[in-house]
C-alpha cells in the first residue's frame, strides 16, 4: 500500500473544520474561549501557537467533538458538532487522527498491536490489515521495533507510535496536541518531518504547540492563541 493511499484525499472538499465565533466555558465558570473564528481548508497544514493553559487542548477537543461549544458554530467534516447526536459524533471522530499529549498507548500491547487497535476494534481481521500496519510502522521508522513494548521506546519513537496509530484508520483530519513536547532536537525534527509528510499527502493536519520554531521550520499556517482569542499570522517564511 503506496501512502498516498493511507491518507485519504480530500479532494473535492471546501472545507475540512471551521470556527464560527466560538465560546467555550467549562461547567458554567468563566469562558474560555472567546468569539474564535477559523478554518482549514482540503491539505493544509496549521500550527496552532499558544502559551501552557491558553487553551490549545480545548480547541482541539472541540475539533473533535469530544467538548461542545458553549456559544458559536463549529463544523467538522460537514457536521455541526453542537448540534450533533452522540451516534453522529461516534461516526466523525472515526474520521479524525488525534494524538494527545497522554498519547494513550496500551503498555501491554506489542507496537504493532497499539497501531492496529483502533483497526481490531472497527471489526477488521488481522489478515486484512496486518501488511498495512507493518508498512506504516516501517514509514514511521519503527519498522524493526513491531514486537517491542511501548515501554521499551525512546519519547520520540512513543510520539511516533501515536501518530501511526492515529493514521491507521486514514482520517481526514490529524489532530497533534504538543507533539515536540519533552523531546530533544533531534527526535523533535523527526517527528516535525513525519508530520510534515502526512500534510505533503493530502491530508489536513492541525498542530497545537508552544514551540513557534516549529512552523518556522515548516513554513506553515500560523494561528496564534492568547487570551482566549485566535489570530491569524502569515506563513511564517
């Protein structure tokens, strides 16, 4: 399986996720979030930059639908997740690649089974993915670790493990919250260029992260989270 191939094209697409004047507070306190309006478009590749606690997670939680907006729209691959049942919600973040900062890996699974699991889940047999899954981990450099336990990984090979398994169902969307957190230079470039590679396939990707180096490297989008507020910055050359 070529990876242009498991990235779903998104061509013919307007828009993947859009903000309308978006609120958010947690349990009736203070908002949140205030009056955020955005939009990624089919392939394109967003940073989005803010200080710890300015509220990236949140933002990236709403993309999912796993919080819902307190005031405001957001639209998710053609859904309006604030309107939206729990079965509709069930089905789009089936569409959607989540990495968080926690990454979630199972440490009784092989690496192998860890990438595989949102696949096993969905119903499908190891026979019709298994060549899929080894090839992937081979793209993400974790070719020869398969049957090692997440426990014995370096933090940047964990952080690539999270990304291959947020791959593996070929969502539309990626979603990587911190994803150069606590790793050196080294392992950060790496996991900056497999990202980076996802985006050059089709896919669109939203990275949340304090490091602004980041999209430097990248040349890419920028949108800057302060006080609960999102700003656009050009491309960052």
């Amino acid at each position: 399986m070529a990876l242009a191939n498991q990235v779903r094209s998104l061509t013919g697409e307007n828009t993947i996720l859009s903000f309308h004047n978006v609120g958010y507070n947690h349990g009736g306190g203070p908002e949140l979030l205030h009056d955020v309006s955005f939009s990624l478009q089919p392939g394109t590749l967003t940073f989005l930059i803010g200080p710890t606690g300015s509220g990236k997670s949140t933002v990236l939680r709403l993309c999912s639908g796993r919080e819902k907006p307190s005031r405001g729209n957001i639209f998710a691959l053609g859904l309006n997740v604030g309107e939206s049942r729990v079965a509709e919600l069930a089905a789009l973040r089936k569409r959607i690649g989540a990495v968080f900062q926690d990454l979630l890996l199972v440490d009784h699974l092989s690496v192998f089974d860890n990438v595989a699991l949102p696949l096993r889940l969905a119903g499908h047999s190891v026979s019709a993915y298994g060549k899929d899954i080894q090839e992937l981990l081979s793209w993400a450099g974790l070719g020869e670790k398969a049957q090692e336990r997440p426990a014995a990984l370096s933090s940047g090979e964990r952080q690539r493990l999270a990304i291959a398994r947020a791959l593996a169902g070929k969502p539309d969307l990626l979603l990587a919250d911190e994803p150069f957190s606590g790793l050196d230079d080294e392992a950060g470039q790496r996991v900056s260029r497999l990202l980076l590679n996802i985006h050059r396939f089709g896919a669109t990707v939203l990275i949340a992260t304090r490091d602004r180096a980041a999209a430097a490297r990248n040349n890419a989008r920028e949108l800057r989270l302060t006080a609960g507020c999102v700003s656009e910055a050009e491309a960052v050359a």
